[in-house]
C-alpha cells in the first residue's frame, strides 16, 4: 500500500477512535466570551443573536459528547465553572444546584498558588487585623500581612460567604441531576418560546 494512503487511513482512524470531549474540538464556540463568560450589561441585537447561535451550537455539541452526563455532574456538584458545561449555562446550574440543594464549595485558590512571600497568608490573621484595623484601606492591610490585595479581598469574601450553619454534605445521584436538569432547561425553553 502507497504510504500517503496509509497515511491517510491511520489519520481518519484515528479521528473515529478518539474519545476526548466533543467541546475540545470547538474552541472558537466554547472559548468565545459571550458563551463562557456572558456580558452582565446588556448586548447589542448582533451580539444577541450571534450568542443565540454559539449557544444552540454549543449545547448540539454537547448532546452528541460521549463524556456529557459525566460533565454535567461534575459541573452542577463538584466544581463551579464558566460557559456551557454538559449542555447547561452556569445560571441553569445555578438554578440545579438550588433545587438540588447542592452547595459547591469555593476553591481555595491560595493554597492552588502556593506561597505568597515567606509565608502563606492565614484566613484568622486577614479577618483578626481587619477586625483590629477597620479604618485602614484594604491595601494598608495587604501591606500589613506582605500579601496581594486581592488575597485580602478573596480572605473577607470568604468570611461573608461562609454557611452560618454546617450541613452536612449530601450528593446527589447521577440521575437525579439528569432529572433536574432536563426540568431547568425544558422549563427555560419553554418561556423563551412563549
């Protein structure tokens, strides 16, 4: 056999075999800002419609994706992310994760970026020096603990988004999500067609 037909051969099975998930193959819908991370303000009618269509085209590349229910869950229970995700947009699995009763816990993105100076800051210490110091800018704190400012804000965020009461940590079954989901984006079809 002629190498370029073998070559050729090798390279479309390779295409038929390969398992990775569907959105990889569309970044330029995927990656697009108005589909991973929609504009709070209001959009223009071109924009409107040009985020109508990134968003059926996403969500039809998810409905055909080996990995969806997969993603799905990991999406609505373990981690909060941006844009589509097994075919939802993060306000549907917003709105899951509250019929669910499913409460996904923030990253701790200090320890992901490791040490911050000599030392890794103390969530105690940011809210006991703010508690000490509450006229000082956040900046004169993050002075003060010879840290980033945003780690100080990411530090009282968090204070404020504590649970006031720990439950404990129930997770939902794969079908139940599935469930869910099916009434959160059939009920957002619904008032959009009407």
């Amino acid at each position: 056999m002629p190498t370029s037909i073998l070559t050729r051969t090798s390279a479309s099975s390779s295409r038929t075999t390969r398992r990775g998930p569907a959105c990889a193959s569309s970044p330029e819908v995927f990656q697009d800002p108005l589909v991973e991370d929609p504009p709070r303000g209001g959009l223009t009618s071109a924009d409107r419609e040009r985020q109508t269509r990134l968003l059926a085209r996403a969500r039809a590349t998810c409905g055909g994706c080996p990995l969806r229910t997969a993603c799905l869950y990991d999406a609505v229970v373990r981690h909060d992310v941006a844009g589509i995700a097994g075919g939802t947009t993060a306000r549907q699995r917003t709105d899951i994760r509250r019929r669910l009763g499913v409460v996904v816990e923030a990253e701790d993105l200090d320890t992901l970026a490791g040490v911050v100076g000599a030392r890794q800051v103390d969530h105690e210490e940011v809210l006991r020096l703010r508690r000490a110091h509450p006229e000082e800018t956040l900046e004169q704190l993050a002075q003060r603990l010879a840290c980033s400012l945003s780690t100080v804000k990411r530090h009282l965020r968090r204070s404020r988004q504590a649970p006031v009461e720990a439950r404990p940590v129930t997770r939902p079954l794969p079908a139940q999500v599935l469930q869910v989901t099916s009434a959160v984006v059939d009920g957002a079809a619904a008032r959009c067609a009407a």
